[in-house]
C-alpha cells in the first residue's frame, strides 16, 4: 500500500501520551495512529451497513400475522 504524508497538529501532551502508547505497544507513531483511523472507518461503514439493512427492513414493514378481530358475539357463546 502507498502512503503519504500528512502534517499533524496534536498538543503536546496528546502527543507525548501517543509517543509513549506506540512504544509500549512496539509500534510507530504513525502505525498507531492508522490502525486507529482504520476502526474508526471500518465501524463507520459498519454502521451504515446496519442502518441500511434496518431501514429496509422498515420500509418493507414485518408480517405480523394480524386478523380480523373476533366479533364480540364470536367470543361469547350466547
């Protein structure tokens, strides 16, 4: 995969926690900071995918199975 580089600007205590989070974790900076932009995408996508799928299933509306109520001499015996 080609990449490219970008400017960032984070605070410099943001950056500080990121610097010392990629080496605990063994990783760069930059590694760190795509793994967590790469969730971010594949949950957006995710969600949307969900949100289609339900508002799909909305718009076709589900078979509830409703029948013509009972008359009310039907539920009594008279």
């Amino acid at each position: 995969m080609e990449t490219q580089n970008i400017t960032l600007s984070l605070p410099e205590s943001v950056l500080r926690k990121v610097k010392l989070l990629a080496v605990r974790r063994g990783s760069s900076v930059s590694r760190l900071l795509t793994s967590a932009v790469e969730r971010m995408i594949e949950e957006e996508s995710d969600y949307e995918a969900a949100r289609k799928r339900q508002t799909a299933l909305l718009e076709k509306g589900l078979n509830l199975d409703f029948r013509k109520p009972a008359s009310r001499d039907e539920l009594h015996d008279r």
